[in-house]
C-alpha cells in the first residue's frame, strides 16, 4: 500500500481575514494620525492663504516651535513614566534669569561669557532633580511636587529682580537668535539638536528603555531589575535640563529675561505631548512624536493668524482640533474604564 507523505514546511502559514486586515489598518491610521493631522492641517491652511508655504513664514513657524520643542521633550520624557511635570514654566524663568544676569546686561556690570549657558543648565537640573527626590522620597504625587517646585522657581525669579525685567545686551548670546545657517536661526538647530540627544536617550539607552517599562508597569519593571527610584529621579532631573535650554533660548529669542518669560509655554508643551500620540498614562510615545505634535500645535496658531481669526475663536478652534487628533491617536476600545 502506498503511503501519502507530506513534506513538512519550515515557514508558518499566516491566515488573514477581512477583520485582522481591518484591525491592522486601524493601527496604522492610529499610528500616523498625529502626522496626518498636521499634513491635512497645512494643506487646508495653505488652500485658503498660498502664504503659508512662503519659505519665510515657514521660518518663522520654525523658530515659533523651537522653544515649546524643548520644554515638550523634557515633558515627554516625564510622561513616559506615568507622571507630569507642571514645574516647567517656572524652572525655565529661573534659567532664563540665571543667565540673563551673568552675560552682558542692564541690572548689573556681570559679563562672564558663554560659558554660563552651562550655569543655567545646571540650574534648570538642580530644579528638576528636587522634583524627583521630592517625588520619590516624600510620595508625593507628581503633579503635586512639580506645581510646587514650579512656584517656588517663579517667586524666586520674582524676587531675584523684585519684578524688574533684565535686557540683555550680549552679543554673543542675542546672536543665537540672529545668525542663520540653511535661512534658519541657530536656535532652531539647537532645537534639532536637542531633539536628536531626546531620540538617542530614548532608543539606545538603558535610562530610555526603563522609562517606558516603568510607564507600562511600574510592579513589573521593579521585578524586572528595574531601580524605579533611580530612573525617577534621572528622569526629572533630565527634563530639568531641557528646559534649561529652553531658557538659554527664550533668553536669546526675547533679549530679556524675567520670571514671566514662559508664561503660556506649559500648556502648549503639554497639548504638544498629547497630540503628538503620546498618552498620559505613560508606557508610550517617542520624540518625534512630540516634534509632531508641536508643529500642529504651532502651525495650527500661525494658520489662523494668516486667516484672520479672531483671539477669541482661536482658542475654541484649537480646542476642538485637539480634542479631534487626540480621538484619532489614542485606542479607546481597550480601555474599559476612563479616567
């Protein structure tokens, strides 16, 4: 009798149905959505203006993102975890200050050079790393800690200049805003280079990949090996640093400084995460995403300059866009409860 062999195959037979086609799809629109949004959002903006795609304003939606760009990557880093840091505004005053009273400047005769960026770098870690011990030491809710150390940063900018403003003369450190390189001002390519440094940490380092275990699961992280009060505190003192940088910028950009200098920047940073795809319960979300969602956020406020919106309907447009890409970018349907 003759027997019916089959050979055995090495490879593994993948059955697709209409519905995993459909679900697959899905992701990948939940995916790029933010990307999409901000594509659409430039068309539609460009259809109704042809100014828009002017290379100058193009520039100046460049240099508009550039500040928000660093204080959201300093952020996204924090929202990662699981956490938020609402200190940002005040931690970039006080860096914004530190600096505007070491360089060239009206308040006092003080002229150290470019080597007090470095100053008010570590100003804006120190900051962010009280956040952390504070935070993880104390117990203390993050958002908690954050809008406490953030006051705290701005009543000592507040009292540093007993409410004065600081104009900076220096030459060296206005030329940040001022020297351009490809029609861009050095800003922008220290803001690119700050995105670059945010997207190595998070792809190739162990501090990137505890942050996002941490956010997905803090129990199972820390039985994993995972110091969880360590990457904490990092983490913080981390964002810290960016907005330290921030400050150095807002510095350059505004030729002052003062304990208001990023009034408004928290907001946008924050909407910034959120659109770009990131979500608040941590585990996810990449720096590009967050250099995303910032260019809707931005372009989405130049657009509506060029249209001649009112102020006041600017605010209930980016209201209802915002809450538009965050229904694309987020999976609802897992979530049983939301909170």
């Amino acid at each position: 009798m003759n027997k019916l062999t089959v050979a055995p195959t090495r490879q593994a037979i993948r059955i697709t149905t209409p519905g995993t086609r459909f679900v697959s799809a899905q992701a990948l629109v939940r995916r790029f959505s933010p990307l999409l949004v901000l594509l659409a959002l430039g068309v539609c903006i460009g259809a109704f203006n042809h100014d828009f795609f002017d290379p100058m304003n193009l520039s100046r939606i460049a240099i508009a993102a550039a500040i928000p760009l660093t204080i959201a990557l300093g952020g996204t880093f924090v929202i990662q975890l699981g956490s938020i840091d609402l200190s940002a505004e005040g931690i970039v005053a006080v860096a914004a200050i530190t600096v505007s009273m070491l360089v060239e400047n009206s308040y006092n005769d003080n002229h150290f050079g470019l080597w007090v960026l470095a100053v008010a770098i570590g100003a804006g870690v120190v900051l962010g790393l009280a956040n952390g011990l504070l935070h993880v030491f104390l117990r203390i809710p993050s958002f908690i800690t954050t809008l406490a150390v953030g006051f705290v940063a701005s009543g000592i900018g507040t009292a540093w200049l007993s409410g004065n403003t600081i104009r900076v003369s220096d030459t060296a450190l206005r030329s940040i805003a001022i020297t351009r390189y490809l029609g861009l001002p050095l800003s922008v390519w220290i803001a690119v280079l700050v995105l670059a440094i945010a997207w190595f940490i998070y792809r190739h380092t162990l501090l990137g990949r505890h942050t996002l275990a941490i956010g997905g699961g803090e129990d199972l992280a820390r039985l994993s090996g995972v110091r969880v009060r360590r990457v904490r505190i990092v983490v913080f003192a981390l964002a810290g640093a960016f907005y330290g940088v921030a400050g150095i910028l807002a510095v350059a950009q505004y030729g002052q400084g003062h304990a208001l200098i990023a009034n408004g920047q928290l907001f946008v940073a924050i909407t910034a995460i959120v659109v770009g795809g990131t979500s608040l319960a941590g585990g996810n979300g990449t720096p590009m995403n967050t250099l995303v969602g910032t260019l809707i956020v931005v372009v989405l406020a130049n657009g509506m300059v060029l249209l001649g919106v009112p102020p006041y309907v600017q605010q209930g447009i980016q209201g209802v866009l915002i809450i538009v890409a965050v229904t694309l970018a987020l999976n609802r349907s897992r979530r049983r409860i939301v909170k």
